[in-house]
C-alpha cells in the first residue's frame, strides 16, 4: 500500500487498480483487537466497485448483503492476534480514476475495531487512528508507468551528525523495464538529487546527474564510490536507527513519470558490511 496505508493495520496487498479492469483485493488484518482474536471481517463494497465477489476462507462462512460482505469463523478458526489474516475480494475496478475507501470493521472475541475513517478529499490519512482501507485507482498511462518502476532492494542512508550538512542514500534498482530515474525529494533535506562519482585524472570527482538510465531486466547498484543520492541541507541529524522518508520519480520511455514512496533505514554503514569509507571531501 502506499505510505498512508503502511501505517494501517487493515490493509491491500495491492493499494493499485487499473480503472475499469479487473481487481483482486486482498486485505492484510495485522492483528486482533487489544490482543483478542479476530472473529469476523465485515467489508462495505464502494458502489463504483462492480461485481464483488468474495472469496471463501477455510473454517469462514462467507455472506454477501446489502453491499456488505462478510467472513465469519467457525468456533476454533478465529484469527490469533498476531496472526497476519487474509481476505480476498475480487471485482472490477471503478471506470474513474482516483480514490476509493473500503470501509471494514473488524469484530474480535473481546471488542472491535472499526476501520472507517477517511481524510478530507486531498489530505492524508497518516494521522487517522482507524483509517478506512484506500485503493488508488488510475488510467490506463498512469497504471503501466507505475508497473513499470524498478524493484528497490538494500536501500539505507548514511547516519550524519551535528553540524554536518549532507549525507548518502544507497540501495540497488532492478529495472523491469527500460526507465530513468529522473527525481529525489525528501522532507528531511533541503536538496535531494543523483550523483555521480568517478575519477577525473587522479582526483576524484562527484556530479549531479539530470537522469539516471536503467535498462530493462538489469540491476544497478547506488553505492558509495559511485552512483547514489545525495541528501543536502539536512534538516536535522539523521540517527543510526531511524528511517528517512523518500520519493523516487521514475520517467519511462513514453515520458509518463511515477512516484515510489520509500521510507528507507539510517545506518552508519551499508548493511552487513563493515568499514564502510565516508563521501565526504569529494569534489563536485
């Protein structure tokens, strides 16, 4: 699901639809209610989703009514409180593009959890406690562009320190198609741009790059010493620890650009590696 989502604890396997195409929706129940176990999962079906047609549940009995399906467990088939729950709803994505709340309430052995709330049209969901379930939908463009963005593995920034005023984000990028990288943002620098580093004569060098080229079925690797991300103007110390919000703008080869939200892990070295060498005293 996209950021909002990941907060939530009912959420999509797949928070994208095509408008107007055929959907799969599986919605994740993380846990039970207040450590009880998960009893029954009631989902009301938006009216622009066409053709619901729930799924069986082994050891559920599965109800459709009045716009509102339901799973129901059997006596000893309930949902253990940490147990990560699926329900699968298929049906055909509305004909228009943008977003569509499924609202669930989740009923437990002791107490519920109501999973209803939806932000004004335009804001965030983040600071809701109970958030209904969002599914995005886009045109025919939107969609393929959005399939088209690379898988992101391995992804870490450099932790930084008082006073220091940049640092590096790090990770590999397999491309499924033919794709540029073409935009960082991140609220926790000034600037966020992709950055080569080679060596120009015997001094080493680092400069901003426009666009990134990543070729389809390949995977390019963002590592110190070559190309990365280069946050700038930091806004505060990042922390061995913590986690850095990141947006990734990848343009494909017929020029539509999507977004990939990351929220990507500081550390003070690359993952599983130690002794990594710091970027700085590089000259651009």
């Amino acid at each position: 699901m996209a950021s909002d989502g990941a907060l939530a604890h009912v959420s999509l396997q797949d928070s994208q639809a095509q408008a107007a195409q055929p959907y799969r929706a599986v919605f994740h129940v993380g846990h039970g209610c207040d450590g009880s176990p998960t009893k029954r999962i009631a989902v009301q079906v938006p009216a622009a989703f066409r053709g619901a047609r729930p799924q069986p549940r082994p050891g559920w009995t599965l109800e459709s009514k009045g716009g509102t399906v339901s799973w129901t467990a059997a006596a000893d088939a309930a949902a253990g409180d940490k147990e990560r729950a699926q329900f699968v709803l298929e049906g055909m994505a509305p004909p228009k593009a943008g977003a569509v709340w499924f609202k669930v309430l989740q009923t437990c052995e002791k107490g519920s959890m109501d999973w209803s709330q939806v932000p004004p049209e335009g804001t965030s969901a983040a600071s809701l406690k109970t958030p209904a379930v969002l599914l995005t939908v886009l045109g025919k463009r939107e969609f393929a562009a959005l399939r088209a963005q690379p898988l992101v593995e391995g992804a870490w920034v450099r932790s930084s320190v008082p006073g220091q005023q940049s640092t590096g984000a790090f990770m590999r990028l397999k491309a499924r198609e033919a794709v540029q990288l073409v935009g960082v943002e991140s609220p926790a620098a000034g600037t966020a741009d992709v950055h080569e580093m080679k060596m120009d004569g015997d001094v080493m060098r680092m400069r901003p790059l426009a666009a990134l080229e990543l070729k389809a079925g390949q995977t390019l690797e963002l590592a110190p010493g070559g190309y990365h991300v280069m946050l700038q103007e930091l806004r505060q110390p990042l922390a061995a620890g913590g986690t850095v919000p990141m947006t990734l703008t990848f343009r494909n080869a017929q020029g539509v650009q999507s977004k990939l939200e990351l929220k990507v892990p500081v550390a003070a070295q690359a993952p599983g590696v130690a002794g990594t060498a710091p970027m700085e005293g590089h000259k651009h």
